[in-house]
C-alpha cells in the first residue's frame, strides 16, 4: 500500500494480481487497474499526480505503469530489468526519476521521460527496501544540495547503507547489524523499510515481527517496538524507581521494556533460550538470567534502557532453571538436580558503571538437592536460608553459608513449581501441580495453612501486601489474590488464554505483571486506594442526597423527590414518593419518567415488576407501565436489555389484577340494580336517591311526600287492630315455620333441602318473594286487590316499619347434627347476604299458602316427601328465607331445640321484636 501526496487516495497491490485505488473521503473504489500477473510487491502514486497521473506497481521482476482517466484507467509500460522479485520503488524528489530494488542485489534508476534503464548498481545483498534521501536531511556519509541521489539502503544482514545510486558507489555503511541475527541461517533480518516526515526517523520492520525507529540523520536506534513475544516464561522490574522490565521469552535475547513508553530493547547475551530471572535485593540495576545454554549471567541495566553482561556462571552439566540473587552470592540450580553457590566479588557489587568487561564467578558449593529438576529457588530476606522446590514432590531448607539441609517439607502430591519466603515472617509459601498453595513454619517444618481454589497446577506466587496476602497464577492463566490469614480467595482475574508462568509484582506493590504462554504481557495497577476515595466519595454524594430527598419529601416535592429515590436505587422510599404523586399530583407522571435515564428507566421497571406481584402496589406499578408504553418507542425499550424479561414477569400478574378488578367492577354494579329496584312509596320523579349509607342512615332520611301522609294517618287508627293481628300472624308463624311432626320428618328424611344452587324459574311458585308481587301486578292499599300496573309498585309503609329478618337458626339435635338458617343468594361464590320480608307479605303469604294441616308458607309445593324449594325469579331484588341443611339426609327430632332471633324495626316508638320456638 502506498499513500498520495495529500493523504486523499490510497493504492494497494494484492496477490490476485489487481492493483485497486481508494477515495477514503468517499470510500469507494475509483479504479481497478489490470494488465499484470503475479504478486504485487510494491505499488506508488507518482508525486506530481495532477500533471502526470500515473501509477507505478511491480509484480514478481516487472514493473507496470498505469495512466489513470477519469472512470477508467490505461496500461502504458512494462519495465524489465530485474531478475527476480522487486521489493521497493521510490520516485526521486525531481519526479525524473525512478528507482527500484530487489532480491537480485541490484537497484535500478529508471528515467521517467523514456521509460528505459540508466543505471545498474550492485549492492551485494539482498535488499528488502531502501528510501531516498529526503529534502532538509542529510543521510550520513551524504551531501546537501550536490545535485546526487541518495539512498539508505537495508538489506538481508541488517546493516544500514548509503549508496550514491547515480554514481554506484557507497558512502557509508554501519558497523553492526541494527539487531542480533538469529541461530538460522538464511534468515531476512529486516522486511521492510519506509521513512516518517512527521517523527524524521527511519522505520524498519524485522523478521521478529518487531518495528524499529532509528533517527535519519544519525541512524541512532532511539525506539524499538516488540510486535511478538513468544512464550514468556519470566518478567522481573528493575532499575531505579523500577522504570523498566526485563522479560524473558522463548528466545535467546533479553527484552528490556521502558514501562513509561514500552519502547523495547533485545539484548543478546545467551546463546540459548533465557528461562529464568532474578532481580538483585538492593542493587535495583542489577539482575541475573538463566539460559538452556548451562550458564547464568549478571546483568546491569544502563541509562539508556540497554544492559551489559558483567559476570557468568559456566558449571552446571544440564541447563539451569532457575536462579537467585543475595547480597555477596549468587544461587543456581539446574536439571542436574545440583544447586551451586557462586560468590559475587566486590567489583561486581560496585555501583561503577565503568566496568564493561566480563567476570567469571568461581563456584564455592555444589549439592545435589533433589531426585529430579529443581523448578524454583529463592532466599530469604536475611540471606541466611535457601529454598528449593522439585518436581519430586518436596520443598527443602537450606543453609546459605555451607548448603547443609536444614529441613525437608513433605505434603504436596505432586511436583513443586515455586517457592517464596514471606517477607515478614518466618514462613515460606510453596506452589504445586496439585492445585494448592501451603504454607510452612520455618521453626518446626510443619504445614500452617493450605490455601485450595485453583482447579488447576499453580504455577507461581508472590507475597503483598506485608506479608498479608498471596498472589498466584494457574495454568489455566487465572491470577488469584489471597488472604492469607482467612485462607480465601478473595479476587480471581482472568485476563490470560494459557498457561501463566511469570508474575511480577513491584517494589511498591502499585503494579504487577504477568505473562505467559499466549505470549501476552498484562500490567496491573492496585486500585484499591482509588476504589476506598471513590467509596467514601460515593457515601457522602448519597448522604446529601438522601437529606435532598427527606428534605423535598417533607417539602411535598413529589415529582423531584421520585426522581431522586431512583436515582438513588432505593425501591421503597420510590413506592411511598409514587403513592403520593398519584394521588396528590398524577398529570406530572409523564414529565418525570420522560427526564429519565435509559438505566433510570430499566431500574423503574424493575421496582414495577416487583410492585406489581402485591395487590395494594399494583396501581403505582401499572400507572408506570401505562406511561412507558404510552412514551416510549419500542426501539427505546428493546435497549433496556431485559425489557422482555421484566414483561414476563408482569403479564401473569396483570392479568389477575384484572380478573379482580372486573370482579369487583361487577359486584358493585349490584349496588345499581338494588337502587333501582327500591321504591321509597313516593312520586319517583320527584324524588332522588341519596348516598349510599347504613340503613338505619337510609331510613332515617327517606322523604315523605305530602300524598302519603293521608295514609300515614289512615294507618295509626288501624293501630291496634294490626297489633292484634300480628299477634295472629306471629303465632302462625311459628305454627308454620318451625312446627315439623314426627311422621312427615320420617317421610321427608331422605329429601335434602337445597338452598345452595340457583332454582329454576317458575312464574307460579308461591315462595316469599320482595313483595309478593309479579312484574305486572300491584295490590291496591286499601282494597288489596291486585290492579295491572306496568311500573313496579313502591313498598307501604308497613314494609319499611316492620321488617323482621330471621337471622340465626341454631338446631341442636340428639345426633350432633346442624341446621343452620342462611339466606340464599344469586351468586354462590359471592357471601350470602342478609335479607328480610315485610310483614305484609308474611301475611299475604300465609293467607295464600295455608293448607289443611296448616304448613304455611312452607307447604309442599309439588315435590314428592314435602322439601322446599324457593324460587328467584330473574331480574328481581328478592329477600327470602331459606332453610339450609349442612348435611344430606338429615332427621329433624321433635327433641332439638332451636333458637330464632328475629329483630326488625318499625316506625317511631316500636319496639324489637324476637320469640322462641321449640321443634
């Protein structure tokens, strides 16, 4: 790919043998350029594109030109000279000329105008790319202003050129490859080269996948990117204020990374892959490295963020994993299952940063300390104690000064990765493949605590926090943070794909680093003081805000006192707000809800949802509901995320708020209909029903119109004559009612009295019905005759003075059987309500009904064994007596004894009424 001169077109060269140009303002492509085969290894726009728009591309040892035109584009020339592929194409800066190069060892210079060769320059290497000297700068070795071309050239051994191509000749060469070659041969060390006005550097790209920034004028190596790090199997922080790491990779060169910039630096020093590091205890610029090469060296970080080896370690037979640094020695230990001691002179422990040759250190002990690879060694902070740990399943104790064994710490059952000595206390911390972390004693070697939640082997640990915590990762690349004294893993991090084998953690403990086989480097930063100043940032917000919200609520603030409590994620205090709004204020719903975040909104919901499982809530939550859905476009509440789940768990709910509500929409409609069936024996039209109210308050405030007052008169004279016939009537009754002989309760034992189900229709049945008047009928009050009449007749003043209602029947019989006198109702679900009858229509009744051996109103009726049925007649208000018999079958006694209460009430002076009956 290659840009034009104002960023505006870009061209690109593919293996499809296609070269495509882009408009990246319109992004689309404006041609697609044909006419060459093979594999496009360099593509440039010409630099003066709008008197001469041509393109350049070279595929395979070709060099194509292209004429572009509007919509379409001409393939002019094809330029041949190089045998083999063509890696890089430049256009000097006079726009005269063109220069290539390639795998042949050979650049070109083409001359534009003719379209043919002009100069042939050997270079003697394979050449991966080169740039042209650019106006302003001066290559070293070149000439400003001398009328030359000049080209920093790179090849296949990494070392820097200037060739003067007109003339053939090279100005100046480097003297060491700009990074160590590695162990293969053949290998092209840099892939491409390419320069940057914006930083004036040179930008190289090398095998490793690593990107180099030299300065042009000086080709000084002032930055270095690591694009691929293998296998990191080791990262330790070193330097003053530990301004860099140093990581090991599968690999034979060190990486030193600034840990301002992560610029890095490769430095070769083994001559094998480096396995193991370790960082000096009080020289931070001191550190040592272990190599499959059998040797450990002494490094010392310099200023300028490169090392020098200042000391080796040449004696183990097996390659050394891993290695420890003290003060005065040096530990290693190998797969020769051997540890050595090496002593550390006093020149190496100097701070003289002068000192640039290489010290053999002398090994003063050797022991053989386990049964097979030792994978981790350490010191103590005193330096008086070492540790090992084997894959044969033990951790031992050694002496620093002469490698005696101390002690050997047995419990793992299996290999042991890493051991560390806590910092603080005499205790040392081991890692096993068995999943677990123990820690030891160092007085007694016993097993203290065993720390288990790893699921997999633990690869490495580290002490923080003083001693109080433990920090280790797993194979399964999971980083887990410990307390040490309540053994629980109190934090797990996943951030790595494998197997995590280096952990570390600064001397500070603000930063730690891991890193493993997904050859990724992870950098930590302990947070936990920002997250304690965030916290207590937190509460205090809070707490001003709950006193904002006590305030507005006692305020009656409503509509910002709701908005608050949701703000504030407090469903409760949001329930009492959202009580008050809906009956102080409910228009401002909309408003409120519609200043709502999206997240505000999504947490309403959910306080909804959970409103709306309780009846007494379910009108704050369906008011919220109806607004949302009324406001909100679905889009809006597709992004609520479990918007679908919150209207699953409202719906069952709803729905039986509305099966409530309709129910008791429908049993107030009663109400209506008795009020429309009630007549107050005056003119209707001229007379209004007042408020429902008790009825003692509905007696007490029926209007009388002057019509009825003539028989209101009529009435008292006739006072005494009805007392008498009441005492008639109530003796009948009795007689009627209650009177049950022994011969007809035998008959009738097997007959149930059905009180409980709706009885048919039947327009001749003489049951006491409200009234006892037909739809069409009314009894005149003075003659008692019955008149058609098409209106329903108004009640006398007899039925609303004398209305005697049977409230109890308590049947004691000698089987322990109940009879209970209920009232029928319409509804069997519905709780049977109340009902009485006038005393007019007793007597009506009674005179109609009584038969030879005077039944009364509960004569047989037609049914076979004499059991009573009383009849509704539909689209009445109907208050009846009714016997309801709990049990089937029931045998009434002449022994049981019942009790009936009958209380009523008449006009102005009348007193209750009750009597007893003996069945």
């Amino acid at each position: 790919m290659n840009w034009d001169t104002t960023s505006t077109l870009l061209i690109s060269g593919a293996a499809d043998s296609s070269v495509r140009i882009w408009d990246l303002h319109q992004k689309y492509c404006t041609h697609s350029l044909k006419g060459a085969s093979g594999v496009f290894g360099a593509v440039i726009f010409d630099r003066e594109l709008t008197k001469r728009p041509r393109v350049y591309g070279a595929a395979a040892n070709t060099i194509h030109v292209w004429t572009l035109q509007a919509g379409s584009s001409q393939h002019d020339n094809s330029l041949e000279g190089h045998h083999s592929a063509v890696t890089s194409l430049e256009i000097t800066q006079d726009n005269a000329h063109l220069v290539s190069c390639g795998l042949d060892r050979v650049i070109i210079v083409w001359e534009l105008a003719t379209m043919v060769s002009k100069k042939v320059v050997p270079v003697f290497e394979s050449i991966s790319g080169f740039v042209l000297q650019p106006p302003g700068t001066v290559f070293p070795g070149a000439k400003a202003g001398d009328g030359h071309i000049y080209a920093l050239v790179v090849g296949d051994k990494g070392i820097p050129a200037v060739w003067q191509v007109d003339a053939g000749r090279e100005v100046w060469k480097a003297s060491a490859p700009v990074l160590t070659p590695p162990d293969k041969v053949g290998v092209t060390l840099i892939n491409q080269v390419t320069h940057s006005p914006s930083l004036d550097s040179i930008i190289m790209t090398t095998y490793d996948h690593s990107v180099i920034f030299a300065k042009t004028s000086s080709l000084d190596i002032w930055k270095q990117l690591a694009g691929y790090n293998d296998q990191i199997l080791d990262a330790i922080f070193v330097g003053a204020g530990e301004s860099h790491l140093v990581v090991a990779t599968n690999s034979i060169q060190l990486r030193i990374y600034n840990c301002q910039s992560f610029s890095c630096h490769l430095i070769q020093g083994h001559t094998a892959l480096v396995l193991a590091l370790c960082r000096h205890p009080t020289q931070p610029q001191i550190f040592a490295s272990s190599s499959h090469d059998n040797s450990a060296l002494v490094w010392r970080l310099k200023d300028d963020g490169t090392a020098v080896c200042i000391a080796s370690a040449v004696g183990h037979t097996l390659s050394v994993g891993c290695v420890g640094l003290a003060e005065g020695f040096m530990v290693t230990a190998s797969q020769d299952m051997c540890i050595k001691k090496w002593t550390l002179d006093k020149e190496i422990k100097a701070t003289d940063t002068s000192i640039s040759h290489v010290s053999v250190l002398s090994s003063t002990h050797t022991e053989k300390a386990h049964d097979k690879d030792i994978n981790s060694i350490c010191v103590s902070v005193n330096y008086k104690l070492i540790a090992t740990g084997s894959l044969d399943r033990t951790a031992k104790i050694w002496d620093s000064k002469n490698l005696s064994l101390l002690g050997i710490l047995r419990g793992h059952r299996r290999g042991v990765w890493c051991v560390q000595f806590s910092p603080v206390d005499e205790v040392l911390a081991t890692a096993s493949a068995d999943a677990t972390i123990k820690i030891w004693t160092l007085s007694d070697f016993s097993n203290a605590a065993t720390l288990e939640g790893h699921s997999v082997s633990v690869l490495r640990l580290s002490w923080v926090s003083e001693g109080q915590q433990i920090l280790s990762t797993g194979s399964d690349g999971l980083l887990k943070l410990w307390t040490v004294k309540s053994r629980q893993c109190i934090q797990t991090f996943d951030e790595h794909e494998d197997k995590a084998w280096a952990i570390a953690v600064s001397e500070n403990e603000t930063k730690v680093v891991t890193g493993g086989e997904d050859a990724t480097l992870v950098l930590w930063k302990d947070v936990t003081q920002e997250e304690k100043d965030k916290a207590l940032e937190e509460a205090a917000r809070l707490a001003a805000e709950e006193q904002t919200l006590s305030n507005l609520i006692k305020d009656k603030k409503w509509a910002k006192a709701f908005g608050i409590a949701v703000r504030l994620d407090q469903p409760f205090r949001a329930l009492n707000v959202m009580k008050a709004l809906l009956d102080d204020c409910p228009d401002q719903l909309t408003d409120i809800l519609s200043k709502l975040r999206q997240d505000q909104v999504a947490s309403l919901l959910g306080y909804a949802a959970m409103w709306n499982t309780k009846t007494k809530h379910s009108r704050e939550a369906q008011n919220i509901v109806n607004v949302l859905l009324k406001t909100r476009l679905p889009d809006e509440l597709e992004e609520l995320g479990a918007w679908k789940q919150t209207l699953e768990g409202l719906l069952p709910y709803t729905e039986r708020h509305l099966r409530r509500l309709s129910a008791l929409h429908q049993s107030s409609s009663i109400l209506s209909y008795m009020s429309s069936c009630i007549s107050l024996g005056g003119d209707l039209k001229d007379f209004h029903l007042p408020p429902v109210l008790d009825n003692l308050e509905l007696l007490q405030n029926i209007y009388y119109s002057s019509a009825n007052k003539e028989g209101t008169e009529m009435k008292e004279e006739k006072v005494e004559d009805e007392e008498e016939e009441d005492e008639d009537l109530r003796a009948s009754v009795q007689d009627s009612i209650l009177e049950v002989d022994d011969s007809e309760s035998d008959e009738n034992s097997g007959e149930e009295v059905d009180t409980g189900k709706e009885i048919e229709e039947n327009d001749d049945d003489e049951g006491i019905d409200e009234g006892s008047y037909d739809d069409t009928e009314e009894y005149d009050n003075e003659s008692g005759n019955r008149v058609k009449s098409s209106e329903v007749p108004p009640a006398s003043l007899d039925d609303l003075n004398a209305n005697f209602i049977i409230e109890k029947v308590v049947v004691e019989s000698s089987d322990d059987e109940s009879i209970t006198m209920a009232y029928e109702n319409e509804d069997q679900n519905i709780t049977p309500k109340r009902r009485g009858f006038s005393m007019d229509q007793i007597q009506l009744e009674t005179k109609k009904g009584k038969d030879s051996r005077g039944r009364g109103i509960f004569k047989d009726r037609g049914r076979k064994g004499g059991g009573e049925k009383f009849t509704k007649k539909k689209g009445r208000n109907l208050n009846g007596v009714v016997l309801k018999v709990r049990k089937n079958r029931v045998k009434v006694k002449k022994r049981a004894t019942e009790e009936i209460e009958v209380k009523g009430s008449r006009s102005a002076g009348k007193s209750k009424r009750s009597f007893k009956s003996m069945v």
